[in-house]
C-alpha cells in the first residue's frame, strides 16, 4: 500500500465547475505538497501544508492532520486548469532525513 | 522558468551509448534531487545531495552514475542504458527539505 493515496486517479470536468483532488496519507508524514505537471513533464508546486489552510487564486489547499487527509480545491475551473496534481507527502526518517513520498497523480480534463 | 533548469529537454539515444543530463539552479539551496518518473508510476527518488554530497542512492543501476561538483549544478552520466530506462528525469533542489523546486525535466528516450 502507497503511503500516499489520491483520488481520482482520472478526472473530466465542464468549465466552470468546481473540483476537488484528495490525498489521505500515513503516519509520519509531517507536511503535504501539491504540485501540478502539464504535459511537457516540468512540476510546479502549488502548495506545501502541515496545517490549516492556503488558498492562491481560484487555488484552496486544505488538510486535517487528525484525518490524514488533504484536499486541492480548484474553484471555476478553466481548460488551463488541465493537468497533472500530485499529492506529496514529507516524511521523516530519522534525524535531519527527510524524503518526499509521491502520491500517483490526478489525471485532469476541463473541457470548454 | 521555476529557477531550477535542465537540459536537455529530451534525449534519444542508443544502448550502447554515453549522454549526461545537466541540472543547475541558482535559488541557494543546498539539497539536489534525481526523480525518475516512469508511465503510469509515482515518482521515484533516485539520488539526494546535500552540500554536495550524495547522502542517498536509492538502490539505482550502476549505469546511472550522478555526480554534484558545486551546490548549483548536478549531472547524470549515463551509459548502457536499456530501453525500460526511458523515462522522464526530473531535477528539484530544496532548502532543508522544504521549499521543492522542480525542473522541466529531461524526456529520456532509450533505442
């Protein structure tokens, strides 16, 4: 089992409609990066969470550390919206090491 | 531009073959990442450099060899490489694991 699990792995959305990506994540894990992919390969990331809330644009990233979850909200969606979204989680193992663990990506559309 | 930037953008090369890819940024952080992300697969951590020195090889082939001569550039030398090599190569340096910035990646192509 992945550490880090998103959901959906695939999804179609009309311009306009607001959409949300999740993430639920182990224990260890002690902050969240989102980070978006278009196609051509280069990653931009969005956000990096460990509590509360981040809101960019018409971009929310939320997460419930009791839970383990996370959340990417992308509100009045636009075809430019389309891409990849990566949930990453931070873990730590021992000492000053610390590594991300990818989740395997939604894959979205947004069509005109 | 993210501030982290690789070249090539995408490679062909045969097996028999020897290429690197290059890595640079100039954001003042002190950890470089080698990521290889497969089709359909998370990425994978393949190598990590903190202050120059390689303080992770995660069970890589030896036909994979990085090497990191200052804190802004870090290389791939490849050679030998098999057709399941084929990849995309991602670049990301940090500052003390926060703070990841990626590059645009390197379109490995292996005939």
């Amino acid at each position: 089992k992945n550490e880090v699990e998103q959901s959906p792995q695939n999804l179609t959305a009309q311009e306009g409609e607001f959409i949300t990506i999740n993430c639920s994540y182990s224990v260890g894990i002690s902050a969240l990066h989102w980070l978006q992919q278009h196609p051509g390969g280069g990653i931009v990331s969005l956000f990096m969470l460990s509590s509360g809330k981040k809101k960019h644009g018409r971009l929310i990233a939320t997460i419930n550390i009791q839970e383990k979850h996370s959340s990417l909200h992308i509100t009045a969606s636009h075809p430019r919206d389309s891409a990849v979204y990566i949930c990453a989680g931070l873990m730590n193992y021992g000492g000053a090491t610390n590594k991300l663990i990818f989740g395997t990506g939604t894959l979205l559309a947004v069509q005109p | 531009e993210t501030g982290v930037t690789q070249t090539p953008r995408h490679l062909v090369m045969g097996m028999t073959n020897k290429k690197s890819l290059k890595c640079e940024q100039h954001l003042g952080h002190n950890a470089m990442y080698w990521y290889k992300q497969s089709a359909k697969k998370p990425l994978e951590l393949m190598f990590v450099y903190n202050f120059k020195e390689q303080t992770e090889n995660n069970s890589v082939p030896s036909r994979f060899s990085p090497e990191c001569p200052n804190s802004s550039h870090l290389f791939l030398h490849l050679h030998t490489l098999q057709p399941e090599d084929s990849a995309l190569y991602l670049c990301a340096s940090s500052q003390d694991s926060y703070g990841y910035t990626f590059g645009s990646g390197t379109r490995l192509t292996v005939v």
